[in-house]
C-alpha cells in the first residue's frame, strides 16, 4: 500500500481501467474526520465500501 500526502481539496487525478478520475480531500466541522469528493464519469459507478459489498452480495445470490 501506497501512502500519499496532500494539501485538503487539492485534487488527486488517478486513471482506473482508462477512466480518468479525481479524488479530493475535505476538512469537516468535527476535528479528526475529513470527506471525501470523487469526480468520476458517469458511466462509472462509485460507491461506499458496503455499498459495494451489499451490490455484490445480491449479485452472487441472484447467481446460486
């Protein structure tokens, strides 16, 4: 794993499967969290991690 330092809502560019996205940090009201931004095309789906999960959870049941 890659640890990477940036300035809060200085935009990271990554490049996924050819799409090119872009991560942003922001500092919140409540000190010790941060959000973030994710700036990705539309025909890229993102989602939280158990979002994620609950999606393929229901996509191996509907396989079995």
């Amino acid at each position: 794993m890659n640890i990477i330092n940036l300035p809060f809502e200085e935009p990271l560019s990554i490049v996924i499967n050819g799409e090119k996205m872009q991560l942003v940090a922001f500092k919140t009201q409540e000190p010790g969290n941060i959000k973030f931004g994710i700036n990705a095309p539309r025909k890229v789906q993102v989602h939280r991690e158990e979002v994620y999960n609950m999606i393929r959870q229901k996509l191996e049941q509907g396989n079995s």
